[in-house]
C-alpha cells in the first residue's frame, strides 16, 4: 500500500461482511418456449401411465401466426468480432439479418447429459472475440445496427447492445410514474414493494430487489419495465401476475427426481394416471401473444414453429423420451392454465415485477464515458456512451462538445468525459444530458480515478472554511483540565496500538494487564472524535454527508479534516490522548468476568504494526534489541510489551475459537496490495495481504468492544440505538450453490452459518490444489450472502431481524473507528448520553434510520470505488509487467467461455475458447454441472491432445493486456502437456535442482 494507506477495517470480511455481499444474481432458468406451468401437489414421472392420458390435455385448435414469445435458450448467429457485447450475453447478427441474443446454456443445452459439438474454428470465417474483461472497453466497438433501430424518434441510431439497446421506439415508451399518493397507499396496503434496484453488470436488462420480507429476489426483467431507474435508486414495484412469472424448470425438474426417487424407496401406493392427469390437466404450453415490449424491439421473435419444438423437449424433459411420441407437433397448444386449480409452488418461479415509482435518486446520475458522432449528420446532438454498461446513452447538444469534434470525432475517441443525466422522456431509449467536462485519457491511472469518484459522488475536494473553523484554534492543542476531572486516567498503563505499517490514523488501541489467578485486565481504547464533532456543526454535516473515509490503492480520501484524524484524534505514541475505552476483568479462556466503560485520557507508549506485533508472537523467546521495534517510550520495556502481546494473543484465541464453536462464519477472500513507484505513482509490484495471528488479534476484541457497545446502547436506547445487523443469506442462490457442489462431490451444509464455516473447513488443505479449492468454495458462498446494514431500531419491530448472521450474535454495532466511519460518531454520542456524560442526541428514529441508510449506501458506494481502484491498479500492472504466467483453476464453465481463479493473484479471468486453437469444442451438460472437452489442434510442435474443463480443474493460464481497449485484459489457458511431456519436464527440473545443490 502507499504511504497514504490507513488500517483495514478490523471488522471487515466475516464480522462486517463487505465482501460477502452478492455480485451475483439468480439464476435465469425456465423452460424453453416459455412453458407455464402450476402445481398444486406432487407430480410422478410415470410415463406407460400418463402417456394415454396426455392427448386429453392437449388443444387441438392451430395457433394464430404472429403469437411468438421469445424462447430464452437463442440461436446463435456468427460472432461480428469486437463489436459483439459483453460477457457471455450477447447481441448479435444472425445469419438471417434478425438480432438474436445468445445465452449461456444455449438452446439444446438444457437436456441434462447432452454432449454436443459447439464449433469448429477452421470453418469459421470470423471468430469472436469478446471483451475479456469487464472493465476493458473499446470506445468504438458496438454491435451492428439494424435499419430498423436507426433514427428512433428522430434521434442518433439506437443499437440494442448498449444500456438501453432497451428497444423503446417509435410505437413503445415507458409507463408514467405513479402518483405519490397512490405510491404511499400501495406500500401501505402492501401492494407494492419498497426496495434497492441492482442491475446486472454483465446482463444490462436484468436487474433485482431484495425482498424486504426476506423471500428471494425479485427481478425487473427487461429495460421497459425497469422503467428508468438506476442502479442504486430507492424504487417501489409491482408484482407482475404470476401468470408472467418465470418457472424454474431446472429447480422442478430437480423437485420432480428427488420426488421419484423418495417415492421408489417408499411402500406407499403410487398415484394412478388419473390423478396424475387431474394435477396437469391445465397445464399451458401455449406461447404468450404478447411479448413484453422490450423484446419485441430488440428484434428476438422466434419462429411459431420453432417455439412448439422447443415446448415439445421441456414436455419431454419433464415426462419422458417417449411420452409424446404419437403427439403431432402442431397439436400442443393449450388453452390458459386454470391457476385456482393447479399452483406450482411460489419457489418454483422467478417473480417479476415492474418498478411503478422512483423514491429515491440514489444514483449520483453522473457518469463516465466516451463522445460519439451518430451516422445522420443533420442532428444537434452527440452521442455519449457511458464506460457503465447499466447506464442509458445520452444525447449530448453539439454546442456543449469540444471545438473540433464534430468535424474530427475519433480525435477524441480515447477521451474521457464526465456527463450529467439531467433528463429520460418516456418515449426514448435514450436520454438527455450535459457534457460536464472533459477528464483526460482513457486507461491513465488519475483520469480514470477522478471519473470513478465523480460518478460514485465521492466527495474528494477539500474542506471549506465553514468546517475548517470548527476546529480547535490553539495549535499545538491540548486537553483541558476539566476533561481530567471527568475521565479516567489510564496514562500509566502499558498501552499501544496495532496497525498496518503505514497507517497515520490511529483509532483504536490495546492494552492488557495480568492481575494473578489466571485473571486479566484488557482494555480497548478508541479515539473520542465525537468530543471535537459537535452535533449540527458544518463539521458534523459535512462528516454526516461523507459517511466514510475512502480507501484507494494510491490515497486516501478522508472522512475528516486532517488535522482530526490524523493529529487531534489519531491515538499517536507519547501524546495524551482522549478516548472512549470498554474494559474487561477476564480469564484467559475468554470469559468475562465484570466489564466497565467510560471515558478516559491514554498515553500510547508504542506504535506497532502487525508485522512487529507477529514478530513478537512467532519468537516469543527472542530477545528483541531496541533497533527491531520501534521507539518505546512513557517508561516501558520491550519484555512488558512483548508479554502484553503474547497475553492477548492467547486470549484471543480462546476468544476466537469460542465464536466459531457458538456458529460464527468467515469468508475471507484474497486482497492484493501493491508496492508503488515513489517517482511515477505506478504499481511496481505486487503481493497478497496476509492475515495473521496479529490481525486477528486485533480484529477479536474489536468485535468484544463492539458487541459489547451495541447491548449498552440498545438497552438504555430501544427506539434509537443505531445497530449493525447482517439478514441471512438468500436461500435460494444458497441452496443453489450448495446443491452445484453436490454435483462436483462436495458436500455442505447450510442450514446455519455453524453448518456452513464447518463444511467449507473440511475442504481446506494445504496441497496446490486443495487451497485453490478452498478459494472457489469461498468465492462461490460469498455471493448468496446479503450486505450488512446499519438500521435503526425503532424501525424494525422484529428483534430477530437485529441479528448478526456470520458473527451469530442477537446485537452488533460499529463503535471501533471513528476516524473513517460516521455510524461509529452516532454510536459514541448514544454511549456518552447512556452513561451520563452528555444529554441524549437529539435524533429522533426518522432522523437515525435516514443517516443510517446513508451510511450503508456510502459505505457501498466506497466498496465499489476500492474494488474498481484495485481492478485499474491491477490492470496497470499487468501492462507493465505481463505476460504472466499463472496457476489457475476452473471456477465456472460456461458454453463458449470459462472463468478461472487464478490462485497466486487471487483474481477471476475468463478465458473464450475462441482464443485458442481448437479444432473442436465438447459441450457435457447435467442440471448443475457442464463440462467442456477441447480438443487442440495438432501443429509443427505439438500432437493433437483433448483436455477437460470442468469446476475445480488445474490449468497453466497466461495472463496480458488485451487489445479491446485500455484497461481490457486478456487471459488463455496453455495447451496441456503429453504424459511423456509431463515426465520429461519432471526430470528436467529434478536434475536441474540436484545441480543447484551440488553447486
């Protein structure tokens, strides 16, 4: 890290679980043609039996032409080279001419154990290279227009590739808002659903709510129906009928085989066809004659035809090969499914709903991207393209655009730009806006950090006058003697702190003392920034309206002025210091045995980083010179700082292993730091952060002060306590993953967070391959996990929804930095007023909930800015240093793709096998697992060899800059080695290292 780096949240990853919140979204599974299916009841596969009674459902009246819906699994068309979108979704142009989208899976795909051959490179005349990763971009590359997409509403060409490829025209706008009025009765009455909008980053047209009451996630399914909100915003929806829910076939289908097999263990009486036929006999397979307006745009009709075939396989998927053998196609209509008769369970369907209102603008509506000229020359407007594929593009006036841009346009092709989303009429795929201004050149490191923040609503300028003058005036400051009349003394005490090398706010500090009878004082000491933050001050505001320090690779922007967090406030060695402190009297295997708080002035003798802190604990017989720790002041030795340490990493770990047995859960990922060029400011090396005893030191009695501050605070504050809670995971995606595992020979269980933490340690190892694993299975459970958030608790009635779920506790608060988080200033002033010191804050529940909601979208807000900030230095790395050569393992196999992780760098890559030179591809496909076999070609050097690809599966991968744009990165697999090539490699290294040992 740079020396701007400050210390990691102690509380992150499992006790605060950021990086447990889901990138992911659910699964889209549902039956070819769009089958409608409802249940009431279970339905047996008892195919000699049903096969007679079959033809009574079915509807002999020849369908109407034109009442086509889109089938989900496409045709695919030939790749159009960088012009097709992203990922593994993409627009293209069918031989045909008509755009069709492409969808992992593909359509024959579904049939479980299929095994297709998917393309044969030497035959094709272009092969498709996507972007390979989702932060390249290519400022010109977009899929191909159609005549019929130009010109929409006599604007710049729409082209359904991009964030609102969303296919209004002409004939099609989006709804009207509803009134707000009519919002406010709706949520009261319970027809409508208050939530947060995330949009599909790889799939722009699919975007999901959680349910507030808990239920899986509803899917706005489309552009139209999202009707103009963002991601981020605050919307009320409304559920579609169910009639156009999605059904979960894949889900059914597995329902239906665990029915069977429970059944053929079973001696009760099987159901005769008659009651098979009776739950089934509404069943619908007739195609919707009104397709939701966005996919009729977008061009993706399928032939009548084409949709009874595929409705024919899902009847034979579900009933068997031979059931509809002396059925006519052109007989399987249906007439409308009777829903009062048969109802398929509620889990067995994506619901959908449409959003009817927008609550709140969360998003900043600012966004980051590049200047077009449209094809019609006699426009008034440019077209701007916004870097976030989720995005709509805007119409930009040719008045607002640089001089020379309409004349020189790719001029600016590699440019950057920051434009305003002031404005998206109902009938336009397109918005309006203002060019802001230009930022600089695509893929520089401070260009493309500037957008992010900007477009983020990252407040980065520096404090005005207004705050500035809040701030203690007499320099150098110093206590004031009543402040010593009224807090506690602990000068004398051996305490110091524990932080990252190059930290400069210092909030929290430690300290531990034995008193005899296996009996300790320990103590957590943190900085009382709430003293210099006094309520309704400009200071408080503007820290209010901050809500979190950000943490970038290469700075930090803070939360508060520098003078605060880095001198008045940041507990530096040998200086007095005011704080809040949480004492303990415990014994060494963690149980506590009284417990006090209040507050104190310390003096810090010592200024460790974790590294000193380990060192101490790894040699706990060395005797450390004065020269190898840093300075020790306030009269204390190395041996008394040394002993305090050793003390508390013992308690600490009774403390740790007490959690895990009472159910605690931790997904800890792996996070890279990077070594910086003092001149350039360019990543010149990188490395992985290591978590060792000495973080996890630290990290136990955060979590003890922080509980322990959450049950104070509630008890005397029931209505407005400011808590941390963390829902459940969504049991669906949960059991998903769980149930793809099984497919692979990986069993978990996860009823519980206890049953999950202990599931996934029996699969940790120390081999290669057993740590590669234990880092898939980490990533894979780490995306059915909701975020955590900070709530008020007069704001939710129910206190089991209060609860921590990968810490397992009923109550948890942020108390330990408030430095760098406003939630933890909220908390001290609540603790202050519960204790006496102060009168309580004048916030009511309303005005806690409002703060508390901008805190969690800031902090969310300030996740995606770090990661994005990571991904660009990362990036940069690999330019400058790549090629690298990389171990890496399967993570996901897709039809024409496969994400690999690769272990040393901790980063997923996704490699296309349109990048290597196969001459065949093998597609094997059950319910939940795919496997691809390649076949590589033979050429001068190398034989002919097939490889499998599935989960888990070990491959050398070659990562570097790709070539779509300026921060794309592009990653391929090596072909695999021969057994002799293995072998001989093997020798050679053996023989190459006994040399080195004889030399």
């Amino acid at each position: 890290m740079s020396g701007a780096a400050c210390k990691a949240d102690t509380t992150k990853g499992v006790n605060d679980p950021q990086a447990m919140e889901s990138s992911a979204h659910p699964k889209k599974m549902e039956a070819t043609g769009r089958t409608k299916l409802t249940e009431q009841g279970e339905i047996g596969s008892y195919k000699d039996e049903f096969k007679s009674s079959l033809q009574e459902m079915l509807d002999t009246e020849s369908p109407q032409p034109g009442g086509t819906k889109k089938s989900k699994h496409r045709k695919r068309g030939k790749s159009g080279g960088a012009a097709a979108s992203r990922a593994d979704e993409q627009v293209l142009s069918s031989p045909q001419g008509k755009n069709v989208t492409s969808h992992p899976g593909g359509q024959d795909q579904q049939r479980q154990g299929t095994s297709k051959t998917r393309r044969t490179p030497k035959k094709q005349e272009a092969r498709h290279q996507p972007q390979q990763k989702q932060s390249g971009r290519n400022p010109g590359a977009r899929a191909k227009t159609p005549k019929k997409y130009q010109e929409v509403d006599g604007n710049s060409t729409q082209t359904p590739g991009s964030a609102q490829k969303q296919g209004v025209g002409r004939d099609k706008q989006f709804e009207n808002y509803w009134s707000l009025k009519d919002v406010s009765d709706g949520l009261k009455e319970g027809t409508l659903i208050q939530s947060t909008l995330r949009t599909n980053p790889r799939r722009f047209t699919e975007a999901y709510l959680d349910d507030p009451k808990g239920g899986t996630d509803i899917m706005i399914d489309g552009v139209i129906p999202r009707n103009r909100a963002l991601p981020g915003d605050v919307v009320a929806v409304k559920l579609l009928p169910k009639s156009e829910w999605k059904f979960l076939l894949e889900d059914y289908e597995t329902y239906l085989s665990q029915q069977k097999d429970s059944e053929d263990n079973s001696t009760t009486p099987k159901p005769s066809a008659n009651d098979i036929t009776d739950k089934l006999k509404n069943l619908s397979m007739k195609p919707n004659p009104n397709p939701p307006v966005d996919e009729l745009q977008l061009g993706l009709r399928e032939s009548y035809q084409k949709e009874l075939k595929d409705m024919d396989k899902t009847v034979k998927r579900l009933f068997g090969d031979e059931i509809l053998e002396d059925v006519p196609v052109q007989q399987t209509g249906v007439e409308k499914l009777d829903v009062d008769k048969v109802v398929i369970p509620d889990k067995f369907y994506q619901r959908l709903a449409k959003v009817v209102y927008i609550i709140e603008k969360k998003h900043s509506r600012v966004c980051m991207g590049h200047l077009k000229m449209p094809k019609a020359t006699n426009l008034s407007t440019a077209l701007f393209s916004p870097v976030d594929p989720r995005l709509p593009r805007l119409n930009i006036p040719l008045k607002e655009c640089p001089g020379g841009f309409k004349e020189r346009p790719k001029d600016f092709a590699n440019t950057l730009f920051i434009a305003e989303i002031t404005d998206w009429p109902r009938h336009s795929g397109f918005g309006k806006g203002h060019l802001r201004r230009s930022l600089g050149e695509a893929g520089d490191i401070e260009t493309e950090t500037e957008g992010m923040l900007i477009e983020y609503d990252i407040d980065h300028s520096v404090f005005g006058d207004q705050v500035l003058a809040c701030l203690p005036k007499d320099l150098p400051w110093r206590i004031p003697s009543k402040e010593f009349a009224i807090r506690k003394d602990l000068r004398k005490e051996c305490i110091f702190t524990i932080d990252p090398a190059t930290a400069r706010d210092l909030d929290d500090a430690l300290h531990c003392k034995y008193l005899g009878n296996n009996t300790y004082e320990v103590g957590v000491h943190i900085a009382d920034v709430s003293y210099f933050i006094k309520e309704g001050t400009a200071l408080d505001k503007k820290a209010g309206e901050r809500a979190t320090s950000v943490y970038l690779v290469q700075k930090v922007i803070p939360m508060l002025p520098e003078l605060l967090c880095q001198e008045l406030c940041s507990l530096n060695p040998d200086e007095d210091k005011m704080t809040f402190s949480v004492v303990w009297k415990m014994k060494e295997d963690g149980e506590i045995l009284d417990e006090w708080c209040g507050r104190t002035v310390i003096r810090s003798c010592v200024k460790l980083s974790y590294d000193h802190a380990q060192d101490l604990i790894e040699s706990p017989d060395k005797q450390f010179s004065y020269e190898e720790l840093p300075s020790i002041t306030n009269g204390f030795k190395i041996p008394q700082i040394m002993q305090s340490v050793l003390n508390l990493n013992k308690i600490a770990l009774n403390l740790r292993k007490k959690r895990f047995d009472d159910g605690a859960l931790t997904l800890d990922q792996i996070k890279l730091s990077y070594a910086l060029d003092k001149e350039t400011g360019m990543p010149s090396g990188v490395s992985v952060e290591q978590r060792k005893e000495s973080n996890k030191l630290v990290e136990e009695f955060m979590l003890l002060a922080n509980m322990a501050v959450a049950h104070r605070i509630y008890n005397a504050y029931k209505d407005t306590a400011l808590l941390r809670r963390h829902p459940p995971p969504k049991g669906k995606v949960l059991q998903d993953t769980i149930d793809q595992c099984h497919e692979m020979g990986i069993e978990i269980e996860g009823e519980t967070s206890k049953e999950l933490q202990e599931s996934l340690k029996k699969y940790v190892g120390n081999d290669k391959y057993s740590e590669g694993r234990a880092q898939i299975l980490t990533a894979l459970f780490s995306k059915p996990m909701n975020r955590a958030l900070y709530f008020c608790t007069g704001r939710i009635e129910d206190e089991e929804q209060y609860r921590h779920y990968a810490l397992n506790v009923p109550l948890y608060t942020h108390f330990t930095s408030p430095i760098r988080r406003y939630a933890d200033v909220i908390v001290h002033r609540l603790l202050a007023a519960s204790l006496g010191y102060v009168e309580k804050p004048e916030r009511s529940a309303e005005s806690t909930e409002a703060q508390a909601s901008h805190c969690n979208t800031k902090k969310f807000k300030a996740k995606d800015v770090q990661d994005r900030s990571t991904e660009l230095f990362f990036v940069n790395f690999v330019k400058m240093c790549g090629p690298l050569d990389e171990e890496g393992m399967v993570m996901n196999v897709l039809d024409r793709s496969f994400d690999v992780f690769l272990m040393r760098l901790g980063t997923v890559q996704r490699v296309y096998l349109d990048a290597l030179p196969l001459s065949k591809v093998d597609l094997e496909e059950t319910r939940r697992r795919k496997m691809l076999t390649l076949s590589w070609e033979a050429d001068d050097d190398h034989q002919a060899i097939t490889q499998e690809i599935q989960m888990f599966t070990l491959v050398s991968c070659v990562l570097a800059k790709g070539d779509t744009g300026p921060l794309a990165l592009k990653t391929i697999i090596k072909r695999p080695e021969t057994e002799e090539q293995a072998t001989a490699a093997a020798t050679q290294e053996s023989t190459a290292s006994e040399e080195l040992l004889l030399a």
